[in-house]
C-alpha cells in the first residue's frame, strides 16, 4: 500500500522554523517554508531540502498557493504572537480540515483551555518559555547527571560507559557479553571515533568506545557501579536571570505550575524541601520577583560583576542554573559557579551548537530552547504519537517514545512480526508499571509504552508501522 506523504505548511523561518523543517524533511514529509524577509528566504533556500516562498504568509493568496488544500498542518512560528494568532484564525476559517500549530510566548494564551483556543482557529499552542522550563525541570528531577538518562520515572535508565584500557568489556561482542553478565540489559547505541553505530549482536567492543547501556537502575548499578552520589538531592538552587523562563521554572518547583508545566511539576517534586534563590541584575525586575515569590530570596546582583558568585557563596548551593536571555553568558555563569564550588551547574543557550561541549565545558546540562521547542511540535506532528525524548548529538539518530493504542497496527503482534525499517532498534516495552527488554516473542499489548532508536529518516516509516487505524 502506497501511504500520501504529510504535507506541512510553516510561516516564519528563523532559527525555530527553519530547525523544524529541516526536520520535518528529515523525516520525509513534504514541507512548504512561507517567509516574507527575502534575505532570511533566501538562507532558508540554501540551506533546507524543501519549498521555501519568499512572500508574506499572512496573507490569504499567499497561503492559498502554497498548496493549503491538501496540507494537514499549518505551523505559524514567527516572531510576532499577534500575527500567529491571526493566521491560524485565518487558516482554520479557510482550510477546517488542517490542524494549526501557533507559537505564542504570551502566558495568557498559554492559559487557555481547548474551547477557547479552538474558538481562536488553534488547535495547538507552544510556548517556548514553557517547554525550556519543563525541560529543565525534568532535568533537575533527575539529578541533573549529564551521563544518565532516565525513563518513565526511573524504572528504566540510559548510562554511558566510557571503555577505558583494561576493562573487562574489551575484545567481547554484545551477547556473549550478555551471557556472561547474566543480566537484562541493552547496549543500543556506541560511540566509535566520531560515528555513533546501532550495534548488531556479533559487535566486539573496543578501548575508548562510548557505550550507551539501557536497563533498570538495579541492573546497571550491578554492572557498572552505583549512582548514588551523583543522584544527590538538589534542595539547594540558584537561578540566575530573573525573565518568564526563571518565573516557570520557580513555579514549578514551588508546586504552583504554570500553563503546560502545572500539574507535572506539583506531582514529580516536594516543594517544601527547595531552597530558591534568584539572582537578577535589574532592580525593577528583582523587586517584581521579590513580590511574586515572597517565599524564595532574591538577590539584586549581576553575576557577570567580579566576584559576585563567590561573594554570594554561590558554592553552597547543589545546582545553578543559568537562564538569562544571553546563551553566551549563561555558559561562561555556570563553569564559573561550578568552578566556586557548585555541585551543580547548567545552562540554558537558543540553539544546538554548544550542546555537544558539554563534557568539555565542565557543565553538567546545556539545555537548548530551541531542542525543547521543536520536540514539542514533533510530537504533536507525528502519527502514532511518537515522541523524541533522547537526542543522539554525534549523529542523526534519536531515542523515540510511543504508546500502543487499542486500534494501532501493531496491537497483539509479535515483536518479530513487525516489520521494523532499517536504522531502527526497539529497546524496552513499559507494561503496568515494569519494563522489559524486548526480545522477538514480547507481544506488544494496548497500552504499552515502547522506545525505539531510529535514524530519523526512518521516522516516517516507524508512522506507518504503528499508526493508529482512525489516523487514516
């Protein structure tokens, strides 16, 4: 059976826009780009492997062109909030048969439930601010550990082990190395040199390969070492930068939560064990946090100054966290907080490029805004709800989350009856609270939530391997 391929529609090509359709393409879906600043249009079109218009995609011809009688989204991501509004609004009266995808940075809309948004001609509002704060958020819950990942509230976790000479793992393939341990566990993914490989069974390990082990923390802690110390609790926290991000973030981890954040926040974290303290150069601004939050301390310094991290003893504090609206300085704010002597640190910086540096930067997260954002419109993009919830930075792969639904494709079948695409791996199955490793007779049940890694030229096949029959 020959499937159409998803038609996308997105307006506003900067750094989000242009990220979403390069990603978009990626994954093999057709992708018009509508942007009206002919120079940014212009990079755009060098730069993407899709349709990019030079026009302004505001107005009804212009998108009328563009194909918007057979698209199933519409993504407005420009800088204006107004103008996203508008448009969806406009779209959705014209083409109610297409979903709309707004990007609106203002708190109120963000607030508004379905009726409302869908009276305004949106299905669907991301607001960055949010998703950096649940991003960060999350982090923090899990301990803020660069080389650990956690799944489904930690019953599944994600280490990397670096192969040093001597080790035992060397000159072993994956199974036997299996046999020998005993344990259920996974190694999905290695770092070789530069290239990041999905290991066949037969693969033998060698000195300095970064492996990827997937399993529970009691398996893994048996095999390489427990965590325990750098899972410590993070009850102390400085926040650097006082803007709509820091004001999320402080919610959260007070219990109040904030748009998409409320709810998931107040139930992962015990508010009363935090100890917040901002740090904010304006005055203006530290006072209105002051009056926001009377139950965090707030400082009117600017951590930038000489000495001003040390001097507010910035090295008793389990985790800074560097948000200000300047990604360089938010960088060079948390190695110097961690060179103070704080057990944490971690910065949040708009795009990718500095994500990689991590490790040499002595930085234990960089958070990208951009990553968080794009993630979320993937989500709602995909068919079968796929989700990113890991990304493979040395190479284009990534870890990818689903759940089985009652009328999806692949309900009640075998994991060897399922014609994975190539460039994919299945690497857990979560039933009712237990995860497993899946092997080729794990069946897969309504309501199992499964992760997968796969090339994201793959994604468009792993849609059509677990879509949902309605989805047709």
């Amino acid at each position: 059976m020959i499937h159409a391929v998803m038609k996308i529609v997105i307006v506003g090509a900067g750094m989000v826009g242009t990220h979403v359709a390069r990603q978009l393409t990626e994954e093999n879906k057709s992708v018009v780009l509508i942007e009206k600043n002919p120079e940014v249009a212009r990079i755009a079109t060098n730069d993407l492997d899709c349709l990019v218009v030079s026009d302004d995609g505001s107005h009804p011809d212009v998108l009328q062109n563009a194909g918007m009688a057979d698209c199933e989204y519409f993504i407005a991501l420009t800088g204006s909030d107004e103008v996203n509004i508008v448009t969806c609004g406009m779209v959705s009266g014209e083409f109610p048969h297409l979903k709309t995808i707004a990007r609106v940075r203002n708190p109120y809309y963000s607030s508004l439930g379905a009726s409302k948004r869908a009276f305004m001609g949106i299905n669907f509002i991301i607001n960055p601010e949010v998703e950096a704060a649940n991003t960060i958020i999350r982090s923090i819950h899990e301990g803020v550990v660069s080389d650990l990942f956690t799944l489904q509230e930690d019953k599944l976790q994600m280490r990397t082990f670096r192969v040093a000479g001597g080790c035992a793992f060397v000159g072993k393939d994956l199974r036997g190395l299996r046999q020998e341990l005993a344990r259920e566990f996974l190694v999905p993914a290695l770092v070789r040199g530069e290239e990041l490989i999905i290991p066949s069974g037969e693969f033998l390990i060698k000195e300095a390969d970064l492996l990827y082990f997937m399993g529970s923390p009691e398996t893994l802690d048996s095999i390489l070492g427990s965590f325990t110390r750098r899972r410590q609790q993070l009850r102390r926290i400085c926040l650097i930068g006082g803007n709509l991000i820091a004001e999320y973030i402080i919610r959260g981890l007070l219990g109040e939560g904030a748009g998409s954040v409320k709810g998931f926040l107040s139930a992962l974290l015990k508010p009363r064990e935090r100890q917040i303290t901002l740090m904010e150069r304006s005055k203006d601004q530290a006072k209105h946090f002051a009056q926001l939050f009377p139950d965090i301390t707030v400082l009117n310094r600017d951590a930038a100054d000489e000495g001003a991290l040390e001097q507010e003893q910035i090295g008793e504090f389990d985790l800074a966290v560097a948000v200000t609206d300047h990604q360089s300085l938010n960088l060079l704010t948390a190695m110097l907080a961690k060179f103070h002597g704080a057990k944490k640190a971690m910065a949040l910086v708009i795009n990718n490029n500095y994500l990689k540096l991590t490790e040499r930067m002595e930085i234990d997260s960089i958070i990208s805004l951009k990553t968080a954002v794009v993630n979320s419109i993937l989500h709602i993009v995909r068919k079968a709800n796929i989700r990113t919830v890991y990304s493979f930075y040395e190479d284009d792969i990534d870890l990818v989350e689903l759940e089985i639904q009652a009328d999806s494709k692949a309900a009640g079948k075998l994991v060897r009856d399922i014609s994975m695409p190539r460039g994919s791996l299945m690497i857990y199955v979560i039933r009712g609270g237990s995860s497993m490793i899946p092997t080729g007779r794990t069946d897969l049940l309504p309501g199992d939530e499964i992760g997968i890694i796969v090339k994201k030229d793959a994604i468009s096949k792993l849609e059509t391997v677990f879509e949902n029959i309605h989805e047709h």
